[in-house]
C-alpha cells in the first residue's frame, strides 16, 4: 500500500468519528473535537475535511433518517474504512517513532514565564 499522510486536523477529524462510532455526524464530530482539544472548529473546514477523508477512501457515509427537528432532511453518519484504519495506524507508528527518537536531554528543558 502506498504511504499517505494525514493532516493535523485530517487525523483529528478521523479520531473524533472513531471515538463517536455510530453517532459520528457533522455536529457531533464537531463538539468531540472542541470538547476534548478545547479548539474551535468551523462548521466549512469539518465538511471540506469530511468530504476529502471520503474522496481519499478513509471514510464511508450513510444517511440516517429524517427528523422533524432538521425539516425532514437525515443526518450524514461517518466511520472509518479498513484502507482509512491502516492510514490512521501508520500515522499513529510514524508520530511515535520520531517521538521514541528524541534524545531524553533534548526535551530537558526549563521553561520560565
């Protein structure tokens, strides 16, 4: 298989829908990222993320069903492929490795403030 790189927030957005699994949605995904990195996400860059890890293979869509409160229209559930697993696998050995990599005397740092 040919070695792909996740983005920063690509790996992310995959994390968040593994951890969600069958409730992995655009507004769930959305408050799992902000609510456990304390980081804003934009509604328009989790959908252009989502749709790309899509287009790449790494993650699969379905409708669920319509509801009253969103006007008739489903929610668009998302998990993860077996081809986006071993993406997320790779990054996850790579990120480690480099980490495993780094002398104990280099991170030996005092800070002041």
């Amino acid at each position: 298989m040919k070695r792909t790189q996740l983005g920063e927030f690509e790996e992310i957005v995959m994390l968040a829908v593994g951890i969600l699994y069958d409730e992995a949605y655009g507004v769930s995904i959305k408050k799992e990222i902000e609510g456990r990195l304390s980081r804003s996400v934009s509604v328009g860059a989790l959908q252009t993320a989502l749709k790309r890890l899509e287009l790449k293979g790494y993650l699969k869509s379905k409708e669920g069903e319509g509801t009253a409160e969103r006007a008739g229209r489903p929610k668009k559930y998302f998990s993860i492929t077996a081809h986006g697993k071993k993406v997320l696998e790779m990054t996850r050995d790579s990120r480690n490795a480099m980490w495993e990599a780094i002398p104990d005397v280099a991170l030996n740092i005092k800070i002041s403030y």
